[in-house]
C-alpha cells in the first residue's frame, strides 16, 4: 500500500495486537492490524459487532493501548506514552464523535464545544470562546450557540458533538457509529457535514457496522475476526447530498 | 487545566443539581453553626466567670486556720471552730510580707441581729482593718472609714452596706451618725459603701457590716483568735510568690516543724477561679464534641452524594477523558465540587452560629462569646472534611477507564 505517498500519512499501524485477558482465557481482539491513513482522507472501518473495530477504534483514538505492535499518530509513537501523555495528546490532536452525542446535560452548545479547550491552558477563556462560535457556525449551528443541549434535536445535538470534535483543530476525527442513533433523513444530513469537512480537507475515520455508508467516503477499511480483510479505495464517491435531496419528503 | 477553569466546571456542576447541593451543605450548615454557637455559649460563662470573681478581687489571698487534716485526735474539723490564727500572725504578715502583698486585713466575724428603730436585719458583722475594702475592692460612698485609732481603741463603729441601709432606714433618713445595734451593742454608723450588686454565686455583695476587728474580738464575740486573713497581692501574677511567703511567716510564727503538716491554708481567687472555669471548660468541650459529631455526620453525607454524583456522571468523566481531562482534572474537579459545597456549607453555618448565638443573648440573656479562632477552626475543620471526604470519591472518579466509563448506561 504505497499509493498517495505523497501525502502526509496521519496514521500509521504496524502489526498491532491487542489481547484481552478474561478468566484464564486469552481474547486476540486484534490479531496483527497494519496500515496507514493520510492526510484528508475519509476512511469507513466496517465489520460486524466482535469483529475489533471497538478495540480499533480504542486504540486510534490513545484511549488503549496496544500489547504488541507500533502505532503513530501524526508521526507520534503512542504505544510507550503513558496515561497523561495520552490524555494530552488527545486533547491536541484527536476529535471524537459519539453515538449517543455525550453532551454535557444543561448546558449550552457554546459550553458543550469549549470542553476540550478547557483542559488545555494554553488557551484564554476569550480565545476558547471564539473557536467554539466559530466551530458551531461551520457545523450550522451558529443561531443556536445558547441552547443548551436537552433543547435540541438529536440531529443538531450530533451536530453540537461534532463542533466539538474540531474545535481543538485535531489532526483526525473519529467517528464512532455517530449515525447510529439518527433517523435517515438526519443521519444523511450528518453525513452531508461530513463530506463537507472532507472537502474541506479533513482526515476523517468513520467506525460504523452498516456497509451502505462505505459509499459515501473516500475508503474503505473493513474487519473481520481483529484482522483487515478488506482495504479498497472508493473511485466513485456518493454525494450525500443528492441522497438527501432524493428522500421522499417529510410529510406533515 | 487552570484553577478558575476548574471553579467553573465545579460551579456549573453545583449549579445543575442546586437542591441535592442544598441538602449536602445542610450538614455541614448545621455542623459548623453549632460548633460556632457551642462554643460561644461555653466561652461566654467562661468569660462572665472570670469577670465576677475579678470583680471580687482577682488579686485576693485568703488565709484560713486550718487545713482540712486531721488534727490531734483524728478528728476533722470544721475551720472557724479552729482557733490557731492570731493577731500576731495578722501582724507578723504585715510585717514581714511587703514584697508582694500591697494590703492585710484580718477577718473575725460574727451573725446576728442588726437593729435600729423598729427595724431589724438578720446580718454578720465582719471585723477588718481598713485594707479589707481596698481587698475586696469596696468603696465608701457616703462618710468614711474607720480609723486606725478606732482599731486601737475597739471603737464600736461600723461602716454598713446598701442592703442594710435600704432595710434599717427605711424612711430616707441619713444613717451617718445613727447608731445601730448589733445585739447588745451599739454601734455608730460612720459610713456607708458603694452598691456593689450580687455576686455570680448569688450572694448579696451589699449585705455587709464592717467594723475594726478589735471591736469584734474584745466587744461582740469575745475571742482572740481570728476567722482568717485576707490580703492582696500587687499584681495578679505574684499571687503564687506571696502565697509561699506567707506561709513560711505563718509556720515560723507556729512554729511549725520542717516536713510537718500545715495548720493553716492559703488559697488565692486564682484557685477558684480555675476550679470555676475548669468546670465551664468541661462542658465547652462537652458541647464541642456533641457539635463536632454533627460536623462529622455532614461531612459524611458529603461523601456519599458525591460518590452518587460520581456514579451518576460516568458518562460525563468518560467524556472529559476522551476529550484529553488527566485523572488529576478530573480527581480536582470533584474535589473542588466538595471543597466549595463544604466552604459554602461552612459560611452559611458561620452567619447561622454567630446569628443564633447572638439570638441566644438578646433572647434568652445567656452571656455568649465568640472567639474568632472558633470560627477560623470550625472554618478550617469544614473545608478539611470537604477534602477529606470528597477524596476518595474523586480519586474513584479519576481511576475510571475512558473506554468503559463513555459508554456507561
């Protein structure tokens, strides 16, 4: 896999293992993954619950570490770091995106998306402001900055996460299942915004168990038993946009 | 993470669960505000103790016959039946004690009937010289004091307290110059003493007949021997130093041999005093620990809503770790949130104690005082047991796994 070696890879995994101990039992959730992503890449990883996209996406996101294997990120290695070490490099480099939003409960969208701002004291309370207003005006949300997050939809709930995601300006954005929890219609208006962030030259990892949204991105990743089975890149990427203008409309 | 991120996020948190905060400082309201009013009510009769016996003569040495051992036969006896001070101990005092004692008075008295016109007062007649006023810090309102020549000469006059005034001359009269009888014997009323009000054992400090010592020794009672000797000290902290003076005067004079027991005793205010606040101390720290059990009780109850706040906000920890919170923010965070609910509980329980306490006496006219440093402890005490029990649930919070704790249902 030496394509696009003229891209910047964000990540890179060799050979990485990670095995859970249960009982006297040895769990292999991954069983030697390796392989890079580069800058402004949209990649869906797929496969069926069991199949160690959770322990993959643990470990792209330093919330885990690997047993054995190396792991860069953004030319980082991660594996020797120790908690703190992640911690902070989470903040700095890494956007998360839930399924079930984890919005901070009453509490507005502007306080929601300064979080991870809050643990790096590098910022000033004004400029954290500024770069929450201006997040939630590229995810939409730019008339709802003082709701707080039990007075919106679910759909802009994920929209007030993923501000979140980008306020810290991350090197990546991973998404865990961040659909999951929508109805279709709102969950192609989620995936509009973000092949709009593609476009606008973000790296984006999508972690998903429903094969249709592989069309969308830019490639596609699929697991099966901790090992990848399938890396293929997406020539002909759907608009999600169309998709959504194609949904019958909303009736009243 | 900075300190005022840190109050944010905490304050935000107390803010969103406003009754359950509430209800935590509670204890703690409580806690501190009767530890605060506890001790004020201790330190206040402390203190309204220590101001009457001062008032009596805080300098004030008493000499007495006797001294509660058992004499010759085995027999314990009363004091005023022992007849072992004499004038000339009283004088030997005077004489060779005048290091640190500013005024001697000796003390004999007698009870008994006080009558003039139709009216009688049932009083004790106390003989003194004329230091006994400076000693008991007496004043003569009206005429004067006996003199010494009255001493010499057993004069039968006497120098006579409010209380006997208002019950012996009841239509006004002025009693300078009028003679009372005390029994059998007349005696003329040379002056009269300054009200002096009721003492904090509830004797009346102006039910007292003065006269010399010598009219009641060789004119009422007929004795030689004395009740006992009073004196004062020049200052307070001599009192010690004048108590083992006089006692080598007195042994020297009863000759008293080397290792043998004393047969007299000189006790000082300063002895009733401590015994008096010893007591008050007893039932401050009594009230203390009762207070300080409550104090204890609210803590706890901090400890347990924040170990529920911390279940209940696995998620939120999860999320704060996966958005780059160390176990150290999230371990401050918590431990602020318990900090600032104990600090606030402790300054609401502050108003609440010092406002209680001075309810106390302006309702109830019980004497209070406030010691600052019962507040700044009690203060302290708060903000310590919001760290002491906010810390183990903190410290839960910030070992959670992020992986685990995000996806908590």
């Amino acid at each position: 896999m030496e394509r696009k070696s003229n891209k910047k890879p964000i990540i890179e995994l060799r050979n990485v293992k990670r095995d859970f101990v249960v009982g006297d039992e040895v769990v292999h959730a991954l069983r030697g993954v390796s392989f890079s992503i580069y800058e402004g890449e949209f990649v869906t990883i797929m496969g069926t619950s069991g199949s160690g996209k959770s322990t993959l996406l643990n470990a792209l996101g330093c919330l885990d570490t690997p047993t054995s294997g190396e792991y860069y990120l953004d030319g980082v290695e991660v594996r020797t770091m120790n908690k703190n070490e992640r911690a902070i490099l989470r903040n700095r480099k890494i956007g998360f995106v839930f399924q079930n939003y984890n919005l901070l409960a009453k509490t507005t969208s502007v306080e929601n998306v300064e979080l991870p701002l809050m643990y790096n004291s590098s910022i000033s309370a004004e400029e954290r402001h500024e770069r929450a207003v201006k997040a939630l005006m590229a995810v939409g949300l730019g008339e709802r900055l003082n709701h707080k997050s039990n007075q919106m939809s679910g759909g802009q709930q994920q929209r007030v996460a993923i501000a979140r995601a980008l306020v810290n300006d991350p090197v990546i954005i991973l998404a865990d299942e961040a659909t999951g929890n929508l109805d279709s219609r709102t969950s192609f208006e989620i995936l509009v915004l973000f092949q709009e962030l593609h476009a606008k030259g973000r790296t984006i990892i999508f972690v998903t168990h429903n094969p249709e949204l592989s069309q969308y991105s830019s490639r596609n990743i699929r697991l099966r038993d901790g090992q990848v089975v399938e890396d293929t890149i997406n020539e002909h990427i759907s608009s999600a946009k169309e998709a959504l203008d194609a949904l019958p409309p909303v009736k009243d | 993470m900075n300190v005022s991120n840190l109050l944010k996020i905490a304050l935000r948190a107390i803010n969103n669960n406003k009754l359950r905060s509430f209800l935590t400082m509670l204890g703690i309201i409580i806690g501190v505000g009767s530890v605060i009013a506890m001790l004020a009510i201790g330190q206040g009769s402390k203190k309204s103790i220590q101001e009457q016996i001062s008032e009596m003569g805080s300098n004030m040495i008493m000499v007495h016959p006797g001294n509660n051992e058992r004499m010759g036969g085995g027999v314990r006896m009363n004091s005023s039946e022992m007849q072992t001070l004499k004038n000339a101990d009283y004088e030997a005092i005077v004489s060779k004690c005048t290091r640190y004692l500013s005024a001697v008075s000796p003390m004999v008295s007698s009870s008994g009937q006080m009558i003039y016109g139709n009216n009688n007062y049932p009083t004790s007649v106390t003989g003194v010289s004329q230091d006994y006023l400076e000693i008991r810090k007496l004043t003569v309102e009206k005429g004067d004091v006996f003199t010494d020549q009255d001493i010499a000469s057993s004069a039968k006059v006497c120098v006579i307290g409010k209380t006997i005034v208002d019950n012996l001359f009841t239509n006004q009269e002025d009693p300078i110059g009028k003679v009372v009888r005390f029994g059998k014997v007349p005696f003329t009323v040379v002056g009269v003493l300054a009200a002096k009000g009721y003492n904090s054992m509830g004797q009346d400090q102006d039910a007292v007949v003065l006269a010399p010592y010598t009219t009641i020794q060789k004119r009422v009672s007929n004795v030689t021997y004395l009740g006992s000797i009073y004196a004062s000290a020049k200052e307070e902290s001599q009192t010690s130093k004048a108590i083992d003076e006089i006692s080598e005067v007195l042994r020297e004079n009863h000759k008293i041999k080397d290792g043998a027991d004393d047969d007299f005793s000189v006790r000082s205010q300063e002895e009733l005093s401590s015994m008096m606040t010893s007591t008050t101390d007893m039932m401050t720290i009594l009230l203390a620990c009762i207070a300080g059990i409550s104090l204890l009780v609210g803590g706890i109850g901090i400890m347990n809503i924040m170990y529920v706040s911390v279940t209940e906000r696995t998620r939120e920890i999860g999320l704060r770790m996966s958005v780059g919170a160390r176990g150290v923010d999230i371990l401050a965070q918590f431990l602020i949130e318990a900090i600032l609910i104990s600090v606030t509980g402790g300054l609401i329980g502050v108003v609440l104690g010092v406002g209680a306490s001075y309810a106390l006496t302006t309702i109830l006219g019980w004497p209070v005082y406030i010691q600052p440093y019962s507040v700044l402890l009690s203060f302290l005490v708060c903000t310590l047991t919001g760290v002491f029990f906010g810390w183990y649930p903190a410290k839960r919070a910030s070992e959670m796994d992020p992986i685990e704790a995000i996806r908590y249902e």
